[in-house]
C-alpha cells in the first residue's frame, strides 16, 4: 500500500495513527465482539467512549464548565439554520461579518427565520481581505455576531478573534478548530463540522454558553431544539456512533502531538513554508489573499499560466500529491494543510512546485 499526501478541503486527510487504530479495532472493539458501529449508544460501552470525547475536546480547548459541548448531526450548515432559530426570536436581529463563500451560506440559511443585517462583507475584495474592525456597522441589541474565522475556498483567516463587546459572538470554526489555543469564553457559540480538523463526515460539534440556550420563545420541534439535545447528552436520537468514536481517536492523536498549542506551532512552520515557496517564485505561482489575512488551513494559488493547470494537477497526483485542484469558484489550485497534514507533506509539495516551475517556467 502507498498512501499519498491528500490535500483535500474535505473531507479531509486523517492522520494515519488513527487510520490503523481503526482498522484493527473494526470487527471487534474494546472485547464487545462487534464492531463500535454496531452497538447500541444507550449501551455503557458506547456512552463510556462518548464520554471520553468529550473530556478530551474540553480538555484540548479549555472549554469552561458553563458550556455545553454538544456532539450533533447534519454539518455546519444545518447548525447555520438552527443556531439562528434557538438563539434569537423571529423579530430579533442578527448581524452576520461576511468574509467568504461559507460566510455567504450562513446568512443565507438565518433569513428564513430571524432578521439578519450585514455588518461587514469583503464581497468587493473578491473575499481577499477582511473588512477593518473599525468599519463595521453592528446592530445595537442584536441577538448575535455571526463570523466564518477561516474561509476554506478563499483562504481567508482573522488573526485574532473579533471585539464585538456584549454579544454572544458565534463562530464556524469547521476548519480551524484546534489548529491552534483559542479562548473559547469570547465566543457565545463555535460550531463546526468534524470533516476537516477532527474526524470523517457526519458529525457536527456545537459549543454553547449554556445561558444562550432556551430563550428563543419560538415552539420548536424537540429535535431541532439545542437546548434538548443538551439536556439529552447530544442522545435524543441516534448519533453518528462511528464518526463520533473516531473523533474521540482524533482527539487522542492530538493531545499525543502536545496539543493545540504545538498543533499551533505545526501549523505555523506549514503555512510559513508553503507561502514562502509561492512568494520566492518571481510571480510563477501567486496568491491573491492579503498578507494579513492568509489561511494557515487553506493556501489557494495560482499558475501565472492556466494552460498548464491540468499537467500541474496530473503530474501532482502521480507525484503523491492529491486534492490539490482549486474549488470550482475559484479556480487554480487549493492546498488544505489541516493538523494531519504532516510537515513532510507540506515539504513534498514545495518540492514538487519547484520542480514543476524549473521544467515549464
């Protein structure tokens, strides 16, 4: 078996540590003689594992005790629906920062529901900026400040987390939770799905200050009711077992690794190294994101010459080097250097690109 470096967006690649674990736990787990997605979750082996997540998530992020840790199904984007209908009544406001495509889905999927004012877009950069503090225009009283702390397709990231004085601020952090130490007790909510940073597709985490949840005076059906699924252990009905026991695999890799805060460090030489290969290029290859707002997760570049973007693809894939074609928005190339990517995959694909660029430049 060769396994190549996968520079998907997600889902994404997983660190193979975990891959092994899993595959010789897949027929019999812990002496259940079945496989962990065979058993029930109201069994004491499945809540036991469960249970053992969510230590190690509040662990790695220093969640406070007045939070929830909510494990969920449905992806970000169904929370971007939800989290609107169980924060805030239908005639509350709700200012959104928009700094990218996600950004965009989220406003989109409030408006149904509660009314929504856009305190500040980076729309007319082309999503290659963010908009300066001091510029946005937020909603005195609003119910909350929604932002997108990194745009997976445009390769935008805040450096730092948002001022919004009293406000719950809610984040979807799907694709840099645990990249690096954040302070959880600015946010009213992070939410985010787990196919990036934190395990396969099919669950969604949820962390929520716990007096935001219960208020919203709207009827809701208790399975779209966040304060029910905490009152429940995120077990009202049937969760993602298999996603959410290899999350808990995950977590165990990450505080193996030192955790966030050497995940952080990781990151930082990745992010630095790839960047630099594309600024040294004399203009061969080129990123449009703003210097002070570059991703550490999601590098987009692009070829000074489209015409040899399919060679680039084609000889990189049979170089090892997968997942590296740019969203269909955007175009041109994307390098998603999530917390599994080794650094070694990182150092082959600036390897690659140097030698792509000394043949056809």
């Amino acid at each position: 078996m060769s396994r190549a470096f996968n520079f998907s967006a997600g889902p994404a690649t997983l660190p193979e540590p975990v891959l092994r674990q899993v595959q010789a736990e897949l027929l019999e787990w812990k002496g259940e003689r079945a496989s962990v997605m065979e058993l029930s979750h109201r069994g004491q082996a499945f809540i036991d594992c469960a249970a053992a997540a969510e230590r190690d998530l509040r662990e790695l992020m220093a969640i406070p005790d007045d939070y929830h840790a909510l494990f969920l199904q449905g992806g970000a984007t169904t929370l971007a629906a939800l989290l609107p209908l169980n924060l805030a009544g239908p005639d509350q406001v709700a200012d959104y920062v928009i700094t990218g495509h996600w950004g965009e889905k989220a406003i989109e999927n409030a408006r149904p529901s509660i009314r929504t004012h856009v305190a500040a877009s980076a729309r007319d950069s082309g999503y290659a900026s963010i908009p300066p503090r001091d510029q946005w225009r937020l909603t005195p009283g609003a119910a909350f400040v929604h932002y997108t702390p990194n745009e997976t397709i445009h390769g935008v990231e805040f450096q730092d987390i948002p001022d919004v004085g009293d406000v719950p601020l809610v984040a979807d952090v799907s694709s840099n939770i645990l990249s690096c130490p954040i302070d959880v007790s600015r946010f009213g909510v992070l939410y985010g799905g787990a196919q990036k940073n934190l395990g396969p597709a099919g669950l969604t985490l949820a962390i929520v200050r716990k007096d935001l949840l219960g208020k919203h005076g709207r009827d809701l059906p208790p399975i779209f009711d966040l304060a029910n699924q905490a009152s429940n252990d995120s077990m009202f009905n049937t969760p993602p077992t298999f996603a959410w026991y290899m999350l808990g695999l995950v977590l165990q890799w990450l505080k193996a690794q030192g955790g966030a805060a050497a995940i952080g460090q990781r990151n930082a030489r990745k992010a630095a190294k790839l960047y630099s290969a594309i600024d040294g290029s004399g203009g061969y290859y080129r990123n449009p994101v703003a210097t002070n707002a570059r991703s550490r997760m999601n590098v987009p570049f692009f070829l000074a010459d489209a015409a040899l973007d399919r060679p680039f693809l084609h000889e990189a894939s049979a170089a090892g080097l997968l997942g590296l074609k740019g969203h269909r928005a955007l175009g041109g190339m994307r390098a998603s250097i999530y917390n599994a990517m080794p650094e070694a995959g990182v150092q082959a694909l600036v390897d690659f690109m140097a030698d792509f660029l000394r043949r056809n430049g």
